[in-house]
C-alpha cells in the first residue's frame, strides 16, 4: 500500500512539473524576434522595420548613367536663390562665412564628418569637404531610378535627405558603393547613415538587392531603435 501512495504521489509531481514548464516555454513559429521587445518583429516606425518594407530585387545594368541624367549639379530646386552645395554646406559647417553676404560659402569647419569622426576646414576653391550622395545617384539609376521621369531625378540629386558634408578622400572611396560594399570607418556613424539611406529609398521607391537588406539589417540589429531622420 505505501508503494503505491507513494507512486500516486511521485506521478503527481511529475504531472505538476510538466505543466509548469509547458507555461514558462516561449511559443514557437511566431516568426523573428530581432529588435523587438515583444518578440514579434522591429518595432513601428524604426529603420529596422523600414528596412522590410523594401523592394528587394537585382540590381539593374548601369546602362545610359550620366551624372547630367539627374539635371544640372546643385540646381537650386527650392527656390531660395542659392545652389544646393551651398545650402547644405551652411547646414552642415559651423562659423560660416559667405564670399556674397547669402549663398556662396567661403570658409568654415566641419566639426565631425560624419565618415571619419574628425574636423575639417572648408575653404572655397581648396576645400577637402564633399557633398555626398548618401544613395549615391549611380546606384539609385540600377534600383530604378531610370524609369523616373527627369523632374524626380531632379529633386533626388538636390534632396537634403539625400545630402551630407563629409571628408572628401573618403567620399571618394566610397564611390557609388551601397550598405553592403561601403559603410563609413567611423563605426558610431554607421546606424545614422544606414538609416538614412533606407529613409530615402523609401521614400523615392529605390529598390534594394538582397545582399544590401542584410547589410543593412546587421547594422541596424545593433540599434534596434534607430529612428529613420
């Protein structure tokens, strides 16, 4: 009799620990919890998420790229009687000076480029400063910008989106590399500037290759709540 109470007993437990541990399993199949909180995905509205919500295909031949596809270099698309270099070089410089009182910067200082993290001095006509192309315009022509008509590639080229003051040696190596053939040396960067180049994809509808989504999905997994700018 005490042998079989004490298998009763010895059964219960058993029982009691099965449904414990089947409570405290996480569900399976419920798909990818990278970035997430709740397991369930990205959360809304971060670049991570973004990423997702584009394109994917192969990248289409270079054919027909001319830089003039895209209109002529710094139009002022907005109006406000100043070239595009120009705007986004008094955006981008601390202490600027004008050659003309307005438009024409002469001289100022980038405080920390943003693709190696130091400071460099602009001046006019020997300057060591580029406007990039963060989606450079080559790039943007084999993910389907070629199909656009000539006003869109127009406001793409001259988009502040689009458009930062960096180090010029380095923007040159850059070249018209994506998120999986170029991300900026300085590494504290490289969440901001993928951001960036998902924000403008999505928002002209470039398309990305699916090397260039794993690209930029493993960067931005290391800040899951990077905001698109």
């Amino acid at each position: 009799m005490l042998t079989y109470q004490k298998t009763l007993i010895a059964s219960a437990f058993a029982l009691f620990a099965l449904f414990v541990n089947a409570a405290c399993s996480p569900l399976t199949g419920g798909g990818s919890s990278t970035g997430s909180s709740t397991g369930n995905g990205p959360a809304a509205g971060t670049a991570l998420a973004a990423v997702d919500a584009l394109t994917v295909k192969g990248r289409a031949p270079r054919t027909g790229y001319e830089r003039e596809k895209f209109g002529r270099a710094w139009a002022d698309v907005d109006r406000n009687g100043c070239g595009t270099r120009d705007d986004i070089l008094r955006r981008d410089l601390t202490g600027v000076r004008f050659t003309d009182g307005r438009c024409k910067v002469a001289s100022g200082r980038l405080a920390k480029d943003p693709y190696t993290g130091g400071s460099i001095d602009y001046v006019r006509g020997r300057s060591k400063v580029d406007i990039d192309h963060v989606v450079a315009l080559s790039d943007a022509w084999q993910k389907g910008a070629q199909k656009w008509d000539s006003g869109t590639r127009l406001r793409f080229a001259n988009d502040p989106l689009n458009l930062l003051a960096v180090d010029s040696a380095t923007n040159r190596r850059k070249s018209d590399g994506d998120a999986a053939t170029w991300l900026p040396p300085y590494k504290a960067y490289r969440c901001p500037y993928v951001a960036r180049q998902v924000a403008v994809k999505k928002k002209y509808g470039v398309w990305i290759t699916s090397g260039e989504r794993d690209a930029m999905r493993r960067v931005l997994e290391t800040c899951p709540e990077q905001r698109l700018p």
